[in-house]
C-alpha cells in the first residue's frame, strides 16, 4: 500500500518534470448541474495527459539503473508519451511497445519525444507482456501503465494539487482503466480529508473495475471498442484493486452517447480539447446515474486531450447530433433550374445553415426527371428540426430524416 508521505516526496521530485496544470471554475457546468463545478485540466499537461507524473518518479526512483539501461514501456498511447517525455527529460533511452491497432498519429507523437516504438501485440494486456519480457531480457526497468505503486504515487500528485487548491471538495470524479490514477488520488484526497468522495468514471463499453468490485478482485473482461480508448484495459491493476476497495466511494458507467456528448460541450462551452478517457466525469456529471445535491463542490479530473484529429470530427458531429444540432435529411426534387435553389431559399428563412450538400441523380428507381437531394443542416436543437421537417412537408416536400 502506498501512503501520503509516498506522494509528498513524489510531488518534490517531480516538480520541475511536469506542469502544475490549472483548476479551473465552470460557470456553464455549475449552473446546468446546480452544483460548483471545478475542472483539473491534465489535458494540459505536458504529454497530453497525466501519465508523465507516474513515469517521471519511477524513473527519478531509479535513475542510476536506467541512465546505464534504459527503460520499457507498453501503452496504446497516453502512458507511452509520458514515458517517452520522463525518459527524455533524465537523458535515458525508451522502448515503447504499443499493439499493432495503435493510432498512427499516437505512434509518430511517441517517436517524436524521442522513444523507440515497436508494434506487437493484438491487446494492450499483450503489449505488456511483451514489453515485460524484452525488459527483463535486455536487464532493462520495465515502466508499467497503471499496476506499478511507483507509478499510481506519481498520479496522485494530481490529488495534492487540488486540495492545495480547493481544501474542501465534496466529490472528486477520476476517469478509471487499470486503477492507477484513481488510486494515487484517493490515497492523498482521503488522507487528508476523508470526507471527500473519491468516485471512479469507467466506460460502459469496458467496466473492469466495476466488474472487480462487483466480484471482489481483478477480473479480465472482454474489450469492445470506444471512443475512451485511452481507459479500455480489460482488467484493473492487482495493486490498485486493493485500493480502489478500501478507498474509492463508487464507479459509475457512462455511455458512447454521453461520452460523446461530453467531449463536444466541453469543446463548444469551454474550448477545451479532451479525449474520451478525459471526457468521462463530464459525462457522468451530466447523465442520469450521479445525481448532485445543490451547492456540492465537485472537481472533474480531465486526464488527457490526446484525441486523433480524424477521430475528433466524427466524435463532435455525434455529439452534436445528440443535442439536435445537426439535421440530416433526404428528399426528392425535380430536376429543373431553380428547384434546388427554392429548396436552400426555404431553409435559409427556417434558420438553418447548410453544412453538406449531396446531389443523386442516377439512383435505381429514381425517377428520370427527379433527382434526390442529401442535406446536413446546422440547427438550433430537437424544436428546430421538428419545425423545419414540418415547414417543409407544409411545403409539400417528403422529407426522409437520416
């Protein structure tokens, strides 16, 4: 187990390694919940994310072992460039396996922090192991991504900087994959102030530490794919099992659609750019499962903003579409002058912009003399849409909603 005096030092150590990243106070999040709600933006943090805490003690830990050896690392892509960065900064070389699936722009992120990366391994529970193996053979100090003491002390810094900052917070809600993360925090946060709930946000898609809890130890799940790729580990950490059952008050699941959703109004309201691991205590704080009393301090840990850019555009466009933001339809119009131009006229007087536009003219059973029309629409929300398919049918339009 580890202990709060383990963090302090670990916070001196790791000092002039990372960034203090800001709290920050969401007047928009506070006044839809009701609540004061705070922001720990990690996603600032050098790295992308918060996995360079962990990386830099261990490696500050054992730093005449490495500077001769080296260090190795599995990761599918936050815990790689925080090792990268550590290993980087203490002038050691790093070996980063990361599985075949890997993002391409993780992999190049990783390269250019200056870290080897080889691709092996269908899983990350396979990438670890033979990450293992490779540092165990070259006599090298293996850097695990959650399920190292070392590594969840460095994580739990994240937790002294918000008591620092905010003494008295009611709840603190902690993305969660294999445990380490939540496990540093709940160890400083519930020293200090026992009262303080420490809760756990895990993705419906993969519920490991819920599943532990549940059965009272680690148990490996099968892995769907999410949009949080960053917390899909299919079985928590054996060390930080023990801690999450004795420390962390609950784990609530949250789903692809509040994932999403949270990630776009964090982006819309906020300007800030989380991934979905990152974006996870938004989502719970907004869905259904976790209700807040009126007036409880509440701090989000947002761990990461390192989201593909490819990724990031089909997941903004879904979280809009959840909030009716975004109309997708199809109708048919004849195929004459002037027709499609009577069409765009309507919507420009209903309000809505027109983000795509895609024209059909060959389809089987179209008629010759029809072409169908595919429109994406910028709208104001669900009453907007239901006014301009109406407005529109009125018109004597069929309108098909896609």
């Amino acid at each position: 187990m580890i202990s709060l005096s383990d963090i302090q030092i670990a916070a001196r150590m790791i000092k002039s390694n990372i960034l203090r990243t800001p709290l920050v106070y969401s007047p928009t999040f506070s006044k839809m919940t009701g609540a004061e709600i705070y922001l720990k933006l990690e996603n600032l943090q050098r790295g992308g994310s918060f996995k360079i805490r962990g990386a830099s003690y261990k490696i500050q830990l054992h730093l005449e072992q490495v500077r001769q050896n080296g260090v190795v690392a599995a990761s599918v892509g936050n815990h790689a460039q925080g090792v990268a960065l550590a290993a980087s900064a203490a002038n050691v070389p790093a070996t980063i396996v990361m599985p075949t699936w890997t993002s391409i722009t993780k992999q190049e992120a990783t390269r250019n922090y200056g870290a080897e990366v080889i691709l092996q391994g269908d899983s990350l529970l396979e990438s670890i192991k033979i990450g293992q193996d490779l540092a165990s053979k070259s006599r090298r100090l293996f850097i695990h991504p959650y399920d190292d003491a070392d590594v969840t002390i460095g994580q739990g810094t994240i937790g002294l900087e918000i008591l620092e900052e905010i003494p008295d917070p009611d709840w603190i809600l902690v993305p969660v994959g294999g445990g380490g993360l939540i496990a540093g925090i709940a160890t400083g946060v519930k020293t200090i102030r026992p009262q303080t709930q420490v809760i756990g946000i895990q993705a419906e898609a993969c519920p490991s530490a819920y599943e532990a809890l549940k059965f009272g130890r680690p148990v490996r799940i099968e892995n769907k794919n999410s949009i949080a790729d960053a917390i899909m580990v299919t079985e928590v950490g054996e060390s930080d099992f023990h801690i999450l059952r004795d420390k962390v008050d609950n784990i609530i699941l949250v789903s692809e659609d509040q994932i999403a959703e949270a990630i776009t109004l964090l982006f819309e309201r906020k300007k800030i750019l989380a991934e979905g691991g990152g974006a996870v205590p938004l989502a719970a704080l907004l869905g259904s499962s976790l209700k807040v009393p009126n007036g409880h301090r509440v701090v989000l840990v947002i761990s990461g903003g390192n989201v593909d850019s490819l990724v990031l555009d089909k997941i903004v466009r879904q979280g809009l579409r959840l909030h009716g933001r975004l109309m997708q339809l199809s109708l048919c119009i004849e195929d004459v002058p002037g027709s499609l131009a009577r069409v765009l006229s309507l919507i420009a007087g209903y309000g809505a912009n027109v983000v795509h536009i895609y024209h059909a003219r060959n389809e089987k059973g179209l008629p010759i003399d029809h072409t169908r029309v595919e429109l994406e629409l910028e709208t104001r929300g669900f009453d907007h849409i239901e006014k301009i398919k109406t407005s529109m049918e009125n018109q004597g339009y069929k309108i098909k909603m896609r």
